[in-house]
C-alpha cells in the first residue's frame, strides 16, 4: 500500500542540502551555488515512486551571526519551517568542512526537534579535506546515520528506503492536479528567476552578484 510522507532538510549554509533535493528529485528544482544565501525561503518539491509520495522541505542554511537583514529574514524562515508540520527532519553536514560554532547552533535547533530525525552526513566522496571524525558525537544522538555524497549519487537509495520507513501518511498527500512544475512553492516565472539569480551567482564577480540580493534585503 502507498504511503506519503513530509520530510524537512536541516543544516548551515552549503552543505548541499539543494543539490541533494535536486538528485532525489531527479531535475533541479532548487538553484544552487558556493555563495551561503543562495536558498532563500523553504522550497516544497514532490518526490513519488512506487512506494508513495516524499514532500520535500528545502530550508535555508542557519547562520551563527545574522547581522544584516537578508541574514535575520533567512534564518527566521528557516526556524518558522522546524515549527512547522512534517514528519522526518534530515540533520545533513558537509565533513569536508570543519565543526564550528555554527555547526552548533544548528545542531542545537535538531536537538528540539522531537519527531523522527536522520543524520546525513554528505559529501563522503571527498578525501581531503576530511573532518569526519568531528562529527561523530553526532551518531550518538541520532543513531540512524547515511554517509552520502549528493553530487555524485551515492548512497541515495537507502536514505530514500529509510525516510519511507518513518513516514505513514494516507497517499495521495498531494493530488496529481496541485503538482507544478517544477516544484510546489514556486510558478514557471518565479523559477525561471531563481534560475538567473543562480547564474549571476556562478558566473559574475561577487560586487555584481550583490545586485541579486536586494530584493529579498529590502
């Protein structure tokens, strides 16, 4: 029998949390790029297989210091999503970077987290830089761990296998007319926006790229 469930990506900026939703999702649903405010508001996108339906919840990264308005803005949307309703919560960190205290802030917020959570640890394909063994503590809180690598492909099976373990919502959680392309949050214009922003991101020096910012800074 199918099943559906509702499942929120937590961690800090550019631990690859939208190149994970766009591998599960199998397009790109979600813009991604080194620079740490590319994901802006929680972006809803719809996975379904034979087993069910998985709704996604993209959540910006969690800064240590917001100091400037699109820092404060992205943070307080991204802690109204861990209020919000949902089933599983994937704790996702990047081991090719070092634990530091904003490592710690977010793992402070997964701790409130009282639903069903998942450690995933992204980015294993990755020899140097190597900082795995400081998050290991983090295997002791949350003892259901994958070790993946998003941009490569690994390991996403049995992540998938394991959030449809913990969901048991009735199927169809969204009907087939309220799905959009190429996500649920976003409108074929408002992606095609987003698809820009990314762009200016990749491929104009970052005083140019400022220009992408002050909108959501206004």
């Amino acid at each position: 029998m199918k099943k559906s469930g509702i499942v929120l990506l937590l961690g800090r900026p550019n631990v690859g949390k939208s190149t994970l939703l766009n591998t599960i999702i199998g397009q790109k649903v979600s813009i991604t790029s080194p620079k740490s405010q590319t994901t802006r508001a929680p972006l809803k996108a719809l996975y379904e297989d034979e087993r069910g339906q998985l709704l996604f919840i993209d959540t910006p990264g969690v800064f240590l210091k917001a100091q400037d308005r699109l820092s404060k803005t992205i943070n307080r949307r991204t802690l109204g999503a861990v209020e919000e309703d949902y089933d599983v919560a994937l704790y996702m960190v990047d081991q090719t970077r070092a634990r530091n205290f904003e490592e710690g802030r977010v793992a402070g917020i997964a701790r409130t987290i009282t639903k069903p959570k998942i450690l995933v640890i992204n980015k294993m394909d990755v020899a140097e830089p190597n900082h795995y063994a400081e998050y290991r503590y983090l295997e002791d809180e949350i003892p259901e761990v994958y070790k993946i690598s998003a941009l490569k492909i690994k390991h996403i099976k049995p992540l998938l296998d394991g959030i449809f373990a913990k969901v048991n919502r009735p199927y169809p959680l969204v009907p087939p007319e309220d799905v959009s392309y190429p996500g649920l949050t976003l409108n074929s214009k408002q992606f095609i926006e987003e698809i820009i922003r990314e762009k200016i991101y990749l491929f104009t020096p970052t005083s140019f790229a400022i220009l992408a910012n002050l909108t959501d800074a206004a």
